[in-house]
C-alpha cells in the first residue's frame, strides 16, 4: 500500500466512511432498518398484549368486567398463554441478540401463535363473540399481522456478510 | 435415487417412531367405540374430540408433505421439521399445562397408549431436527 492509499484510508477512516471489507473487524452483523422496525413492532405488539391482560386480570382498567374470565378456565388459559408468550419473546430477542437460531426462535414463535389461535377458535368460538370485549378482539383480529410479521422478520434476517 | 440425502440410520429409525406413532393415533380416533361418541359424554370429552379432530387434520396433512418435502426440497426440510417439532411440544404443554381443565381424552386403550407415547415421537421428533440443523451446518 503506498502513501496515497494509506492517506485516503486514514480519512475514510475519521470521516465513518471505511469500506465495509475493512471494518469487518468488528464482529457484528448490522441488520437492515426494516428489521430493526419489524423486530421493534413485534415487540411492542406482544408486550402491550400481555401487558393489558395483566392489567385486566389485576382489575387496574376501570369499567372492564372481568367474570367472563372465569367461565371454562378462561383466566388459566389466558394466564399461562401470557406466560409462555413472554418466555418466547425473551428467546426471540436472545437469538437476536446473539445473532444464533433467529430463524428458529421466529419458526417457534409462528407455529405457536398458529396453535394458541386454532385453540382458541375451537374452544371459545362457542361463548365468546369479537364483539364482547373489543380491547381482547383487537388482538385476536391483528395477530395475523403480528404472524406476517414475524414470517417476514425471518425471511430478512442476516446471519453472515454477504461477501462471505 | 435420492442423490444427495445422506442420512443416519437412527434418522429413519426416528422418522419411522413419529409415522407408526401418527398413524396408531389416526386409527385410534377413527375407530372411536360407540359410547364415545354419545352425546352425553362431558363437556370435556366433547370438545377433546373436536379439537383431536383438527389436529388429526393437520396431521394428515403433514404425513403426506414430510416426504415430498423431504425429497424433493431437501433444503427446508430442517425448518418442516422445527416446526412440526415446535407443535408437536407446543399442543403437549397445551394439553397437560394450559388446557388441563378443559381437555379429557377418551378412556380408551390405544387412546391412552396413543397419549402415553407422546414424548417418545417429541423426542424423535427432536433427533430428526437436530440431525437436520447441525449436519446441513457441516456441509456448508
């Protein structure tokens, strides 16, 4: 390399603009903003779903009703859903993190929902009407977005460079 | 004749366990004694049977796309086989921890053989996956 090139290196370098075979040193993939913000709603989508059914169940929202939870079991079902959503969730951001078994982490998560949603529809359909308690419906009627979602977050994952 | 699957005898044995096991339990279902099926059998019962049979469904549709997948597009088998895994393990928590005041399955016998050798296809199930993950890893 002769002086020249070291130069431009040295302000490429201070200006951020290194070229990125150059700054693979840093042992980190940078996913695209479209994950970030996918990954972001995901997030929020299930937190902000077990968050209101804790709060529903801890009779924090005023007005809301809480004896249909009763009937058949529904509080235990909904209580352990919240409860294995959330480990779920956790390894989702885990695998994400560690940038290790995302795909799989999201596949779990799908298939899941997938079931828990089957379940539902099977088990409840019968006592149970959309337009009851619409602040639960609202869940039940987006979780196909939230599946959309999380098929898509795993569609664009990065696990290497691609150069390598 | 399939060029390009390579795998371990203890894979086919694995998927062997989880077909016999999928087809004892659709024979199980669709050989329901009579009194089963009395409509005044308990709530439980009833809504067991109807959930059995969309699952059964899905079963079924599965045993008949795991070989075309498993042949034909070798590549995603391993995210097929995750997933069935991942329900599989998904409906037997369902079954024992979250559904447990709502579900009763029949008191039949290979019905309650069928739910006895639940974890032996879990874990052939897990064998398959992990077999498929970690050797498509080494041959990268």
């Amino acid at each position: 390399m002769n002086e020249k090139d070291t130069k431009n290196l040295e302000f490429a370098t201070i200006f951020g603009n290194t070229p990125s075979s150059q700054s693979k040193g840093k042992d980190h993939i940078v996913q695209s903003s479209t994950f970030r913000l996918i990954l972001s709603f995901i997030n929020l989508y299930a937190l902000i779903t077990i968050a209101l059914f804790f709060l529903i169940k801890g009779n924090l929202v005023a007005g809301v009703n809480t004896n249909f939870l009763d009937k058949e079991g529904f509080w235990h079902i909904l209580n352990s859903r919240a409860i294995i959503l959330l480990v779920l969730l956790v390894f989702l951001n885990a695998s994400a993190y560690c940038n290790y078994g995302f795909k799989y982490a999201c596949l779990v998560l799908i298939v899941y929902m997938l079931n828990s949603a089957i379940d539902n529809a099977v088990l409840f359909s019968g006592f149970m009407h959309l337009t009851d308690r619409p602040y639960l419906s609202a869940f039940t009627i987006t979780r196909p977005l939230f599946i959309i979602s999380l098929f898509w977050v795993m569609i664009i994952h990065k696990y290497k460079f691609k150069s390598d | 004749m399939y060029k390009g699957i390579e795998l371990t005898i203890s894979f086919w044995v694995a998927m062997s366990m989880s077909y016999a096991f999928c087809f004892s339990a659709l024979y199980a279902y669709a050989t329901l004694p009579d009194y089963l099926l009395d409509p005044n059998n308990t709530a439980q019962i009833k809504t067991t049977l109807k959930l059995s049979t969309i699952r059964l469904m899905i079963v079924s549709l599965a045993l008949i796309a795991y070989p075309i997948v498993l042949f034909k597009f070798f590549k995603y088998a391993k995210y097929v086989t995750v997933a069935l895994t991942s329900w599989a393990t998904t409906i037997y928590i369902d079954d024992y921890f979250v559904l447990v005041e709502i579900v009763e399955y029949p008191d039949s016998g290979l019905i309650s053989l069928v739910q006895l050798s639940r974890p032996i296809i879990i874990l052939s199930l897990i064998w398959m996956s992990f077999e498929l993950t970690f050797r498509s890893q080494t041959e990268v």
